[in-house]
C-alpha cells in the first residue's frame, strides 16, 4: 500500500527566513507583518494568522515610505502614503515587476496570468471619473445649476 507523506506546509517565520536567504532585507513590524526590500522596491507581507501569504503593498521605496502605484488612465503614477504622487518611469515599473515575482517564487505563492502580464495596480484613478476611489461620487444632477427663467419673459421674443 502507497502511502502518501502530507507535504510540510513552511510557517510565516519560516517564509520570512526563505526571504532573507533570496537576498531581501526583512524589518518586523508591530503588528506582525514584515516589511521587505531589495534594490529600491519594497513591500508589506502579512499572513493575517492563516499561514497563507500575502504581499499587501509593493511599490518603490521613496525615503521610508513604500509608494504604491496609482493606474492613471493614460500614465502610471507612483503615491506615497503621505500623498506625494509623481510619474513612474519604464526602470521603476520594471524593478516593481521583477520584485513581486522574485517575492511570489521565495514565499512559493501562486503566480496568476494577469501578474504574469505585467505591472498591475490596485489604484485607479482615471481623469473621466471623478472621485472613484473616495467613496461617495456626487450626482450629475446634484452639481448642476438650474436656471430660472422669469415669468415676463416666457414665449416673448426680444430683438
């Protein structure tokens, strides 16, 4: 009879571990996340207790806060927590991509298609659609003015 040995599934630390043998610099953080970088890039891991992986934020490291892109419509920006926005260039999306790839094959996670693709961002901001991301958008109707016409005036015709 074949029996089979059930695959050791590695611990958060353990993955942590796998990260700083890939060459990544690791910090802890109080609330039991890690925050990860090599070469300009860096990003928030957490496993939120389910022993499951997870990459919350990457984005290019800007002084000590991660700057995370931001999807806008005709170009790709990079947005810091503290509200800085700028350009992303072609080096910096790159480096980005590389980065969560050699983060998902470290933490043996799954790599989907669409990542696979390219750059992705979690932030959409396109100019035709204004307020998307801040909750509540205003109405068509609740910005517009109405005018009044007054009384004397209607079905005359002035010259």
């Amino acid at each position: 009879m074949f029996f089979r040995q059930k695959p050791k599934v590695p611990t958060f630390a353990e993955r942590v571990e796998l990260l700083r043998n890939a060459g990544f610099t690791t910090q802890s953080l109080p609330d039991g996340r890690v925050k990860i970088t090599k070469n300009g890039v860096g990003a928030i891991v957490g496993d939120e207790g389910k022993n499951q992986p997870r990459m919350e934020r990457a984005g290019i490291l800007v002084g000590s806060e991660i700057a995370t892109l931001l999807n806008g419509g005709y170009q790709m920006f990079l947005e810091t927590p503290s509200g800085q926005r700028f350009p992303a260039t072609a080096e910096q999306l790159k480096a980005l991509h590389e980065f969560e790839e050699d983060v998902r094959a470290a933490l043996g996670m799954v790599d989907l298609y669409n990542t696979s693709l390219g750059t992705t961002s979690p932030k959409h901001m396109y100019d035709r659609v204004f307020k998307r991301d801040s909750g509540h958008q205003p109405k068509p109707w609740e910005k517009k003015e109405h005018r009044v016409v007054p009384p004397n005036t209607k079905g005359s015709l002035h010259l």
